[in-house]
C-alpha cells in the first residue's frame, strides 16, 4: 500500500470516531507530559542548585567536616576557633581558613517596629569567609579580625535578608536585633547572579554568634587553597593536624572540594530525576494500554470492513499497515500535545521556583520516539488479529 493512500485511510478512520480518538490521544498526552515535565523540571533543579553551591567559593574552596556517613557530628570538641588559624600558619598549601557556626532560623527584626521577624540564618564566621564563600561587599565592609576577638555585636547582610528589613535603603550604620540580640550593621553584600531559592544570610562573628545560640559548636572549616593543584594536598594537611589536635574526640574528619560537592549533587539529582521520571512513564504505559484497547475494539467492529478488504484483494500486509498505522497516529498526536503540556507545566513550575526549566531537543524527539514505539508495540496484536482474519469469515457478518 502506499504511503499517500495510507495516510488518507487512516485520516478518514480517526476522523469517523472523533470522540474515541480523542479520549485514546489524550491518555497518551498525559503519559508524554508528565514525562517532559519531571524529565525538565528534574534537569532545571539540578542546574539551580549545582549554581547555588557554585557561588560559595572558587575553584580553590574545600570544606572540612566531621564523617556524617558514618553517623557522626559536630560537638564542641570537634573543632576550635584556633584550628582555622593553626591549619593556615603550618600548610603551605591553605590560602583561607574560616570556622562556621549556624544559627539555622534566627528571627532578625528592626528595632521598636511592629514589623515581623525576618527569618534568615545567622552564620558566624572570621574575615576569611569573605573569600572562601565568594562574597562581595557592596558597603561598608565585612567582619574584621578584632569583631571576632572583641566579640563585637557587628553584622553583615547579604541583599535579599537587607531588603526584607529595609527595603532599598542603605542598612549600614542601623540597627538590628537578631534573636532579641542587638547588633549594628557594618557591610552589604551584593546580591548574588546565581539562584537564591529563597535563602537569607546574615554573617556574624563567630564568637558573636556562638553567644546568641548559648552554644560553642562548630560545624564545619571552610578553606581556599592557593592553587586548584594544591587542593588535595591542603585538604590532606587540614585533617591531619585537626587529627593531631583534637586525638581524644574520636571523630572521623573529612575534606571535600567544590567540584567534589557539585559531582556528589549531580549524581543524587540525576538519580532522582530518573526515578521519578520512570513512576511518571507509568501512566504512558497505562495510555498504551488503552491504545491497544481501543483497536482490539476497533478489530471487532470493522471485520466487515477487512473482509471486503480482502475480497478486493487486500493482502494480510495491507490490513496490517493499515491498523498499525492508526495506532502509530494516534500516539504521535499524543505525543506532539504531550511536549506541548509537559514544557508549559515544567515552564510554570520552573518560574514559580526561580530555576529554569531544561527541555533539550534530544528530549522532545525521544519523546517522538517513545510515542511511536509504544503505537507500535501496542498496536501490533490488534493488526496481527485483524490481518489474521479469514475473508470468508469477516464476509459472514455483512
């Protein structure tokens, strides 16, 4: 049969059950949409967030923390104040080192104003930190050394947290309460090109903060190296002293680059987003199904049809082609509107989500693909019955 003609059959056939082509296109636009969508919105996340943790430093940046795979965590014996500076002055290789502490939701408010609390962490640190986490002040300054020893009640904002408080006026020199703590702040930080997801910092002395949680713990050591060569080596020497220092905690230290930590994302990002793409194919499956129904039905009623087709000297190939090439059409009709859903939701959810949304051209066209494949997988038992059917038995029911 040829193409033209069997195009023109199967137009005809679809367009004489508009309502049962249309239900059958629509289980398959909901399987390819919500494929697109997971697949793109799942790529867009990864992206926000491998950028997010790409603004905390350069290259250079590693962190030292305590074997959290191994269920451990930070005490106040874990590390000191001192050990930032210790690790600096004994490894060639460590350019930067900042110790961190964290007060998760600090309520930040302006002073007699009924304004409500903004919640923001609240992360203390030395003047180091300035360069291990890539900031930039945009006035005033950042924490000095003499903040850290003076235990002064100093503060750093970054631009999301300064606009909730002050909206677009300059904050330096005003004051701010965090966590009922009075505090002045020195500095401004500009905002970041990267995706923020919502989060606000403001940036204390460590010891200022290690006061306002009544706590000395330090979570982590955040370090630059000077060279990205150094980087194993000044990692290896971090540990080594920390181990030196701290024997009686029996704690297990660990260094971790930048790129470490951005390999380590992209592998559980991508996992995710596979595995909830796979859930998500499921309901193309369940469209199949109903493809593979609706021709099964479509057999049954038109064995009329097949049999004067083969009368006129139709053979088995012809009636084949001919039922496969309505299934195949009507999965690709599902499949053109499914792209169509599935970038317009995965468009939304991006933009409510300030990341965006990764819908590559190899997507679409696998999209096509799968489409076609599951009109012919799910059409080849129908056509295969059809095309099984003997003349003189579909002749009977004329």
């Amino acid at each position: 049969m040829k193409f033209d003609d069997l195009t023109q059959i199967v137009g005809e056939n679809l367009l004489a059950h508009r309502m049962r082509a249309i239900l059958t296109i629509l289980g398959i636009t909901i399987g390819i949409a919500a494929v697109i969508s997971v697949v793109a919105i799942g790529q867009g996340g990864r992206v926000a967030i491998l950028s997010q943790i790409e603004q905390m430093g350069s290259s250079r940046y590693f962190e030292i923390t305590v074997d959290q795979s191994r269920g451990e965590a930070a005490t106040a014996d874990t590390f000191r104040v001192e050990d930032a500076t210790l690790i600096k002055e004994l490894s060639p290789a460590v350019e930067k080192m900042a110790p961190i502490s964290y007060v998760p939701l600090a309520d930040i408010r302006l002073p007699q104003t009924r304004q409500k609390p903004v919640s923001a962490q609240a992360l203390g640190t030395t003047p180091d930190y300035q360069a291990a986490g890539n900031l930039v002040v945009a006035s005033g300054r950042f924490l000095s050394a003499g903040d850290v020893s003076a235990h002064s009640r100093v503060v750093v904002l970054d631009a999301e947290l300064s606009k909730q408080l002050f909206a677009d006026a300059d904050p330096v020199g005003k004051q701010v309460f965090i966590q009922d703590n009075s505090a002045t702040v020195i500095g401004l930080l500009k905002k970041q090109a990267s995706v923020s997801m919502g989060l606000r910092n403001a940036y204390l002395p460590v010891t200022f903060a290690q006061e306002i949680a009544n706590s000395r713990v330090i979570y982590q050591l955040s370090g630059v190296a000077v060279s990205k060569e150094a980087l194993p080596q000044a990692i290896a020497d971090s540990v080594k002293i920390l181990e030196k220092r701290h024997t009686a905690n029996g704690v297990h230290y660990k260094g971790q680059s930048l790129e470490d930590q951005m390999t380590a994302v992209s592998k559980v990002t991508s996992a995710i987003t596979t595995v909830i793409g796979a859930v998500a194919a499921i309901a193309l499956v369940v469209g199949g199904v109903g493809v593979m129904n609706i021709m099964l039905v479509a057999v049954t009623e038109r064995t009329r049809e097949i049999g004067l087709l083969k009368a006129l000297g139709a053979r088995r190939r012809d009636i084949m082609q001919q039922f496969l090439g309505e299934a195949i059409a009507l999965c690709l009709v599902g499949g053109f509107f499914g792209v169509l859903f599935g970038a317009g939701g995965a468009w939304i959810v991006s933009f409510f989500a300030h990341w965006p949304p990764l819908i590559s051209g190899w997507t679409i066209l696998l999209a096509f693909g799968f489409s076609a494949a599951v009109g012919l997988f799910f059409g080849i038992y129908p056509a295969s019955r059809a095309a099984a059917l003997s003349p003189a038995e579909a002749l009977r029911h004329l």
